[in-house]
C-alpha cells in the first residue's frame, strides 16, 4: 500500500522516501515527514479496541466513549516521593536536634526550611504528574472533549466529532529525549493537538481507537 501524505493526503513517491534519515518528501505540499510515521500512517493487522496496552484504556458506557492513556510513570513518582521523604526526615531530624549540628547553624534552620519549601512543592507537583497525569479523548452527543491534566484539574478542549475527519500522529518538531517526538492531531474543520508527553505504544493505541470509532458503521446493504 503506497505511503499517503497526512497532510495534503497526497500519495508520495518511494523515490522521495529516505529510510536511512527516516525523512520523506511530499512533493504535492512540499511537506517533509518522518517515514516512521507514515509507515504507523498505514497500519495492518487485526485491532482489538477492547484490548489497549498497559497504560491505556477504552471505556464504552452508552452515554459516552472514552479513550485514554496516563502520561506519567508511576516508578519515577515512586522514587520522586521516597527522595521527598528523605529530605523532609533529615530536615526533621535537624530541627528537633536529633541530628548535631553547630550552634552557628541552628539558626540558620528556619530559613533553611522556607527555602526549601519551594523546591519540596514542585517535586510534589512532578510526583502527582507521574502518578495521575492522563490524556482522554470523550465522545458524547457528537461532541469530543480532549482533556489533559491531572485528577479534574487540566486543559479541556471541545471539538465537534463529526466535522473530525482524520486521526493523524505526525511529527511535532519538538525534541524530547533527544529524539523528535510525534502528537496526536485531530483534524477537520478545527485541528487539536495532544498527547504529546504519551508514550509510542499508547499514542498508536489512542490514534487506531479514534480513527475505528470515527469509521462509519459497515453497510448493511439496502434491502
């Protein structure tokens, strides 16, 4: 199946096709694309949407569907929060004199403690991002709601589903981890942009089980 253009849907030419700089060339709109992501464009093979990866889920509660994934890790919360209670045992040690310290020191203590208030509060913040940090896409009375953030706090963005006519994962040009990390994209009469922090295997997941529920229902023939 050739490789198409998703941005202009145009077919591209192997010979504009690099595997060895993964960069591909549309010559209808002058785009240069990932040729991974053009190769994930083409999927094949059975897809269970019942069936998402860890991380992922599907839920479908006749009211309403929604496709998600967590963006954090729980491990790195985990260490975030054993580091956190390291340094607020030593901090309590030394302030109740459990842990000797020079006279010219205690006082030094209460301003200490203020300082470190502010670095202890964002490495909370970064511990509840890994533990409840998710993207979700809701679909309810041809309405989309894509939400990321953490718990009920986070960005909300409404998308009429059915001017939505493409589920793409492209490139967005930002480096992450030293790699070019690819976004979920929604295109149609209003394009929206998420899941950008997801892993590879929950962005697929996400994209296959949107463009599956964006298909139109099977024909059952006319009678």
């Amino acid at each position: 199946m050739p490789a198409t253009c998703p941005k202009c849907e145009g077919a591209i030419d192997p010979q504009d096709i690099n595997i060895g700089t993964d960069t591909a060339m549309c010559r209808a709109c002058h785009s240069v694309l990932r040729v991974t992501a053009l190769v994930e464009d083409v999927e094949s093979g059975p897809f269970d949407i019942n069936c998402p990866p860890k991380g992922a889920w599907f839920r479908d509660d006749a009211a309403r569907v929604v496709v998600g994934a967590t963006m954090g890790s729980p491990v790195a919360g985990c260490i975030i929060v054993g580091f956190v209670l390291i340094w607020i045992t030593m901090l309590s040690l030394m302030a109740t004199g459990i842990v000797p310290i020079s006279p010219s020191q205690q006082g030094q203590i209460p301003l200490f403690l203020m300082m470190s208030c502010v670095p202890m509060s964002i490495m909370v913040g970064v511990a509840a991002f890994c533990f409840g940090a998710r993207v979700e896409v809701a679909i309810s009375g041809g309405t989309a709601e894509v939400f990321t953030g953490v718990g009920v706090l986070g960005w909300r963005r409404c998308v009429d589903w059915q001017s939505v006519t493409r589920v793409s994962l492209a490139d967005s040009g930002v480096i992450v981890n030293g790699g070019r990390a690819d976004v979920l994209t929604l295109e149609g009469a209003r394009r929206v942009k998420f899941g950008l922090l997801l892993t590879t295997e929950r962005q697929r997941f996400i994209k296959r089980a949107l463009t599956t529920l964006l298909a139109p229902p099977p024909d059952s023939g006319s009678k």
